[in-house]
C-alpha cells in the first residue's frame, strides 16, 4: 500500500487494478499518509488558499427521472420553482458584495432556460461582473447549444459523469438517459474551452470498489479541471430511499487520491459532506480539497432543492454566513480568497 500511495504522488497515475486495490486495502496507515501528500501537494499548488464560489439553484424542474435525485421529474411531492433572469441578476448583485468572484449556476433539465434566455443572462451577468468567472451545471444539451453558451461567455461547466461504469449507470438512471451521452457532453465541453468538471456519489447504489476504480482511471485519462465528489445521500421519494449513505471516510480518502492523480485541480469540499458530518466541509478541505460553494440562492427557495434528505443550506452553507465559514476555514490553517479561482496551470 505504502508503495502504491508513493508511487500515485510521484507519477500521477496508477493500473486500473493498483486504484482497486488502493480502495480494497484501505486502512487508517493508508488514509494517514495519502492525507498528508494531499495536503502537501495541494499546499504545492495552491497555498492556503480555498476557492469560493456562489451557487445558485436556479430551477428544481426537470425533464429527467434520475434514480437517486429528489428532484427528479417524476416526484411528485416536489414542490417546483424556477428562477427567472432578473431574481439570478439579484443573487449575483449580492454574491459580489459579499465577496463571490465565482457564479455557479445549477439546475434541473428545465426548457425554460433555453439558448437565447441563457445567453442573454450570462452576457449581461458578464458585463455587469466583469472580473467574475461563471460556471454552469445545467445537465446534457447539444453541442450547438453548449457552444453558444460558451461564446456569449460562459467559462466552466460542472457535469458529472456520475459513474464511468456504463453498466452502473444504466442501474442509476432510466433508459432514456445513457452513459454514451454523458460522454458525449464532458469531451465536446472540454473542447469547447470550458473549464469542466466531472465528478460522481460516493456510495451510490451498486457501487463497489471496481466501479470506483474506474472513475478513478477516467479522472487520470479525462483530465478535468474540477471534479465535485460527495456521498451519495439518499432521498424519501426516490427509488433508493431504502439504500444506505456513503461514508465520510471514504469521501475524504477518494478526495486525496484526486489531488495526487491531478495536483492542479480544483476539488470542491461539497455541501453533501456538510450535511453527513457537522465538520464535513473542513474534513473534506484537509483531504485535499480546496474550494468551498455556499449557497447563494433566493431564501424563499433554498428548502425546495432538495436533491437527497436533509440537505443543508442555512448556517455556514448559506453564502450569507461567510464570515463564519471564513473563521472555521483559518481555525484549520486554510484562508478564504475572494478570486475568480481559475485552474492553475503547472
Ligand atoms: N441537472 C444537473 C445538475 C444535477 S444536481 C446535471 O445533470 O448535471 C447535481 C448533482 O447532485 C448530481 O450530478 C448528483 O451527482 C448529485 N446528487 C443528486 N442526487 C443525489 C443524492 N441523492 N445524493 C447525493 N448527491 C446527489
């Protein structure tokens, strides 16, 4: 294990069958010493500084009927909202006052948000916020419909690949929804000159440590800019109510293991780690992860994102508590930048 763990932060890259292994042995000596070359790799790249960005939740309609989201269209004890353009405009206004050089727009697969409203939005958020960075994380669209979005300015896109099994997949989403697409979407997204992300649940349903070990190998091969990862927490309405969490340990453990496959990274400590552990966020941060998204949507509809149970969006998860969540970043030894965050590149 020692070997392998020395051998990964020396050469970024492992066997398909060394990542299994990695996840398969795992124990406390392993976890200690990746820990520590993630922070030190990490610390190499990007100091003590963490990565804010605001994320609004700008719809919770979708047209899809993902296995394991709360949002999922075919819920229907979701109650459903959309932002329009104007109440986006309001929560950047407040974002930048408050310090946010970073814009996330997240949301279900809601046609309301078609090319021409979208592009108008991001072109206007642009000109009013000229030194802020704006992410997307909207679901599949076509690559004409990505490509306009990057040229009315759009810099990242977060889609995760969920898993980069195309048997476990077909196990977390209905037919209609298919692995090849997703593929489809992260490789023409990166061509177009996106910062993008990928990213998958830890412990989602069927998941096993082959099926980590892939999504390991595609991190390597992928080479993606961000990478959200997060236990997989289940939700009431949807067909995995009945299917356990994943763990906070094993988070923080594929957390380190990302840093070390791409030092350079940009490695959200995400708001699901916050809601399985009251320390997730800094946990997450002392794994290697060094950006932080807190939640910048309209109070009134907060509650109403409900991906998985209990999902937290008030106290430190709330983009108006920074200063709380600045002090618990610096009690760890990190410091908050206000920045756009871009990849560093090395
Ligand atoms: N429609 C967008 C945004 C999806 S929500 C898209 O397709 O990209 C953002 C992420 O939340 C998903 O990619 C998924 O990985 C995560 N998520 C959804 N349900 C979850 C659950 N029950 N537990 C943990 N994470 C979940």
């Amino acid at each position: 294990m020692i070997r392998l763990i020395e051998k990964l932060a020396k050469e970024h890259r492992l066997e398909l069958a060394e990542y299994e292994l990695l996840l398969r042995n795992r124990n406390p000596e392993a976890a200690e010493l990746l820990t520590e070359l993630a922070q030190k790799t990490r610390k190499e790249v990007y100091g003590n500084s963490v990565f804010i960005r605001g994320l609004i939740e700008i719809s919770n309609i979708c047209k899809n009927d993902c296995l394991y989201c709360g949002i999922r269209g075919g819920n229907r004890n979701c109650v459903r909202y959309r932002l329009t353009p104007q109440e986006i405009m309001e929560c950047c206004e407040e974002g930048y006052e408050l310090g946010f050089r970073t814009f996330v727009m997240q949301g279900g697969e809601d046609a309301y948000y078609n090319d021409e409203l979208l592009c108008g939005l991001i072109a206007d958020i642009k000109q009013r916020f000229p030194d802020c960075a704006i992410t997307l994380s909207l679901g599949e669209r076509s690559r004409e419909s990505y490509q306009k979005l990057r040229e009315a300015g759009a810099d990242r896109y977060l889609l995760r690949h969920e898993t980069a099994d195309a048997e476990h997949y077909a196990k977390l989403h209905p037919p209609q929804l298919a692995f090849a697409d997703r593929m489809r979407c992260l490789h023409e997204l990166k061509e177009l000159g996106f910062q993008t992300g990928c990213g998958f649940m830890v412990g989602s349903p069927f998941q096993t440590e082959a099926e980590l070990a892939k999504d390991l190998k595609f991190i390597e091969t992928f080479q993606p800019d961000m990478c959200g990862i997060g236990p997989f927490i289940p939700h009431i309405d949807t067909v995995f109510a009945g299917y356990q969490a994943g763990s906070l340990e094993l988070t923080c453990y594929l957390l380190s293991i990302i840093r070390l496959i791409k030092p350079n990274i940009l490695l959200p400590s995400t708001t699901a780690l916050g809601t399985i552990d009251p320390l997730g966020r800094e946990k997450g941060i002392l794994a290697g992860a060094n950006v932080v998204m807190p939640n910048l949507s309209p109070a009134s509809v907060r509650k109403k994102y409900m991906l998985y149970d209990n999902k937290i969006s008030d106290g430190d998860e709330s983009a108006q508590s920074l200063d709380s969540l600045k002090q618990k970043i610096s009690a760890i030894g990190y410091q908050v930048v206000t920045d756009r965050g871009d990849i560093k590149n090395i």
